[in-house]
C-alpha cells in the first residue's frame, strides 16, 4: 500500500480522475496530476468553472430526487467521490440512503474504496457504461440497491465519451427498462450548441486523448430519456436547471458547455 492505497496504483503517473478531483476542490490528488491541472488551465481557463458546474447541477439534481423520495443512487461515470459528493449529499439529507458508485478508471475506484472504506451504504463497481447488463448485474449481486424499488440514476458528465459507433441511445434503454416505475434519471452532456469557436476548439482536444468526447445537441441529449417525464425547466444549460438563486445565473449560463436534464419515469396507464 502507498498512501493507503494499493500498490498496482501508479504515483508517478498523472490520473485524469485525481485531475478532476483537484479541479473540484477535492484533496485526492497528488503534485504530479495538480501540475498537469495548470497546464491543462493554461489551455482551457474555463474548465475548472465547467467541472464545477456541473458537479453543482449533480447536487442540485440528486437534492431533488431527494425531495421526491428517492433513497437509493447509481451514479456511472462517477469519478473519485470528493468533496459534496452524492453520498455526502444524499446521506445528510436521509442517513439511510444507499449509493453505488461507478467508474471504468481503475485509480478512480481503488480511491473510491480507499475514501468509502466503513461506510457500509455505499458501494464501488469497475465496469464500462457500455456495458449496462453488467453494471446492473454487480449493483444487484452489491445487495445495496433494489431494482424493483425507485432508483435514480446519474449520468453527470459521461454519456458523451460514448461515441455514437457504441450506440449511447440503446444504453440508456436498457438502464431505463431496469428501473421500476418512480426512478429518476440525470443526464448532463457537452454539446456544440451556442458554443463559441475557442470553446468547440479546446473540447476537441478531447479526440487526442483516450477518452474522447462526443459534443451532441439538446435533441440528441433529450432522446436520451426516452418517453420517460423531462421535470421542469426542461434539458437546459446546466446553471438554469433550478438554480438555488438567481445570483447563481451568470449572463452566459451557455458557456460551460453542457445541458443538464432530469426525467421521471412514470406508471403507464392501464
């Protein structure tokens, strides 16, 4: 062990999950990938404030599907759970919530326990979004989460290293046929639209590196819910999803980039 974790992780090399803890605020993060983040602002300056964004819109979002009920969290693509995390936000609200984290980076999971170790509601999976079986194949096995009960699912900054090729639409399906009527689902995307050329320039960036983004629009975005019920104020840019003030609202709530929605999913009639 090194640094209370284990040893097959590599210190000497950046992580892209401890970078975005650092761009968050979080503590679990090292010299090396904090030298990366500032090279890495240099390029982008907005991105931080992005990250941030639209961890603000997951707690938003997560705080509602509290308010609605919902007491158990499958949140893929998930990262290092730092600070203000679903856990700490939906646990403080309700002690009995339940959250299973998943991510396809395997350093992103081994601090994931590392930080969750004793905190028996909540629960770590390795797997890939594009294998949505699996991931509720080892949620269900985990005993943390009752599929035939409502689930919110969180799908904060993720679907967009889906390239189309994988067929992102008929992934979300088949998590969406797994929930029982009353879930909920969260979605936020990096799209093209109302973008201006630096930021379009700086997110396709993206294509040199492992995990490349796809920028789709507000229709392709909302797709993804399917039939399911998109809850006020729609799939919007993810400041103007029911902001906790209106002093949170810049006047270019556009230029992080990415729209922000939550769906319900509701009884069919008959």
């Amino acid at each position: 062990m090194a640094d209370g974790l284990p040893t097959e992780i590599d210190l000497s090399r950046p992580s892209a999950a401890r970078v975005y803890d650092y761009f968050l605020g979080g503590a679990h993060n090292f010299e090396i990938d904090r030298q990366l983040a500032e090279q890495i602002a240099g390029m982008t300056p907005n991105l931080a404030a992005t990250m941030r964004a639209g961890r603000e819109f997951l707690r938003r979002a997560v705080r509602a599907l509290l308010d609605a009920g919902i007491d158990q969290f499958l949140d893929i693509g998930s990262g290092i759970p730092t600070v203000g995390n679903v856990h700490e936000v939906a646990q403080a609200a309700n002690p009995k919530a339940r959250v299973v984290y998943v991510d396809i980076d395997p350093v992103a999971v081994a601090h994931s326990r590392e930080l969750l170790a004793g905190n028996d509601l909540t629960g770590v999976i390795h797997a890939d979004l594009r294998q949505p079986e699996a991931i509720l194949a080892a949620s269900r096995a985990m005993g943390l989460l009752d599929l035939d009960r409502p689930v919110g699912i969180l799908l904060a900054g993720v679907v967009h290293f889906v390239p189309d090729a994988d067929r992102p639409a008929d992934v979300l399906a088949t998590l969406r046929a797994a929930a029982a009527p009353g879930s909920f689902l969260v979605v936020s995307h990096s799209t093209f639209e109302d973008q201006s050329q630096e930021m379009l320039d700086a997110q396709r960036l993206s294509a040199r590196t492992a995990t490349e983004i796809t920028l789709r629009s507000r229709a392709e975005i909302t797709g993804f819910f399917g039939d399911w019920t998109i809850l006020e104020p729609g799939v919007v840019h993810m400041p103007l999803w029911r902001p906790d003030s209106p002093s949170d609202v810049d006047a270019y709530p556009e230029r992080f980039g990415a729209f922000g929605g939550v769906a319900r999913y509701d009884q069919p009639a008959g």
